[in-house]
C-alpha cells in the first residue's frame, strides 16, 4: 500500500527542518517567558536579575541561531548526514560519505573517444562541491609535492583559479599568489583575480615559480601559444601542472578549426566550449615547446578520494 501525500510530504527534508526549527523556537520563547514571570513574579529577586536574564537569552538565542543558519543551510546538515560513509573521502573538506554526485556532460563522442576526465560520472562532493579534478590536483600538491612546506619560496601563477583550490592557497604564505583569468561577460570574478589573457601574460620573462593550468588548454584555439607563453613566465626549472581531458584511445589531437557553434564543438569535442580532443601525443606537444614531462598517476596512493583512476598528473619543467 503506498504512502499518502500527507506522509509523502513530512519526509521532504525542507518540511522537517521547518519542523525541528519551529517546535524549537516555540519552546525556547515559552521556557524564556516562564522565567522572566517567575523572576518578575519573585518579590526576593531584584528587578535587574529579570533584565540580565533577559539580556542574555536574547544573545544566546542570536548566537544559537546564526550557529543554525550557517552556509550549510539545516536542510543541506540533514542531506549530509543522511550521505556520512566511508566509501569516499573529500580531502579538501574532509567529509566522508557513501557516494558523490554527478558531474560531467554525457555526449557519444566523450564515450566513443574513452576521454579522460570527462564524462557523466559520480565525482561531486556533496559538501563543499568539489570534483574529481580538483581533489586530483589538491592531492598531489599537499601530499606528493609537499607545496606547504615549499610555499614561501615560490611565486605561483594560478590560471581560472578554482575556488576550492584558491582557499587553500590564499591560507599558504606564498612569497606571491597571482590569479589570472579571461574575463568575460556575464561572470563575476573575486577580487584577488586579475584579467589575464594566457595568449599574452602581463608578466616578464623568467619570474614565476610554479603554474597551475588545470582543464584549460582545451578551450583555447591557439593552444600552442598559450603553453609558449606559460614556458617563458617561468624561471628556469620553473614547473607547471598542466591539465588536459585526454582521448584514451586516440593517438593524435583531433581539432578543427571549421567547428564553431556549441552545438557542433559539443557532437565532435564533448563539451560546448572545447576546440579539441587531445590525444595521446599532448606530451610531445609539451615537449616541442622545451618543457620536459613527467606523467605521474597517483590513484592506487589514494583509491578513496574519488579521483579518477586513469587521470595523470602532467607535471612540466622548463
């Protein structure tokens, strides 16, 4: 026998969280009014007790309830405690959970193609937002490259800087942070990133330390000279991460610059704003700008952070 519409609508999360916060509220302002008759009521207690205790249940109540309507909204803690497992570790928010949503376009071609980290795919931290992608790089930085104990003696160049990744570097004491991106109508960009074009960098020759390029380089027509431009920023021996969705099936890059409109880039790339399909010649492509490669996979270290199994890490040395 099924649920009736009445039983079907207390289960809602939005509908027990109004529930819980209501009832609370009703008691809390019953039991405040009952002290305060009491306290007034009292002919043994001073009239300045009443104010004090009045006084201070008004600054716990603010307290308590700005508590309660934090960012993660009482209907998002009920949703999360709900999803508390130990399939999978968040390694930037540190939430454990038993599963992680979708993200991802889900085109033939990211399929027929076998593209790397692309593809519908459960891969969305349901806390803090996270992807596969995000939690890849944060890794490797934290854990392999030891960036932490490294960061006051490096100058990084954070190209389309990710929020989750940006809050953790803005917390490092960088001996400097820049964060560049393309800015474009309808976006809003936070203060701390600085319109940069990565076709030609406002930045002189030999003066970067480290770049982070993560799932860029495949909006960009003139790839090459974007990857020529990161090249000449950084010191020598300067390093990039240089992050690309890769064809795990194709040897050379398929692009055509005749494709344009979303719709097509969408059928032939996967997605609506990518000009190409990287094949398995993207090292030799780094390679012929003077960079030398080094292909690192870090998955079996960390098989429970919901990382994608067969992304590498392109780490770049000029």
């Amino acid at each position: 026998m099924g649920k009736s519409k009445t039983n079907k609508l207390f289960e809602k999360p939005i509908v027990k969280s109004f529930i819980f916060y209501s009832t609370f509220r009703a008691f809390y302002g019953t039991g405040i009014l009952l002290i305060t008759w009491l306290f007034t009521t009292n002919t043994e207690a001073p009239l300045w007790m009443s104010i004090i205790f009045l006084l201070c249940s008004m600054i716990f109540s603010r307290v308590l309830m700005k508590k309660i309507k934090t960012k993660d909204s009482l209907k998002l803690r009920l949703k999360l405690y709900k999803l508390k497992g130990d399939k999978y570790h968040c390694p930037i928010c540190g939430f454990k959970s038993k599963d992680m949503f979708d993200i991802g376009e889900n085109f033939p071609v990211l399929y027929q193609k076998d593209i790397i980290a692309c593809g519908k795919r459960k891969a969305g931290c349901y806390k803090c937002n996270s992807t596969d992608k995000e939690r890849l790089i944060y890794l490797f930085l934290i854990n392999d490259f030891k960036i932490e104990s490294k960061a006051k003696n490096i100058k990084l160049l954070h190209i389309a800087p990710e929020e989750n990744l940006t809050k953790l570097f803005l917390k490092l004491n960088f001996e400097e942070y820049l964060c560049g991106d393309l800015f474009l109508g309808g976006y809003n960009y936070p203060n701390y990133v600085e319109n940069m074009n990565l076709l030609e960098l406002p930045l002189n020759d030999n003066i970067i330390d480290l770049v982070i390029c993560n799932h860029v380089l495949e909006h960009i027509i003139d790839d090459k000279i974007a990857m020529r431009e990161i090249y000449r920023v950084l010191k020598p021996g300067g390093k990039a991460i240089l992050q690309v969705p890769i064809s795990a099936n194709t040897i050379e890059t398929i692009e055509d610059y005749k494709i344009t409109s979303k719709s097509q880039r969408e059928e032939h790339f996967g997605q609506h704003d990518h000009v190409r399909i990287y094949g398995q010649d993207y090292v030799q492509k780094l390679n012929s700008i003077g960079f030398t490669t080094e292909v690192i996979n870090i998955y079996e270290n960390y098989k429970n952070f919901a990382i994608n199994p067969k992304e590498n890490i392109y780490l770049v040395t000029k």
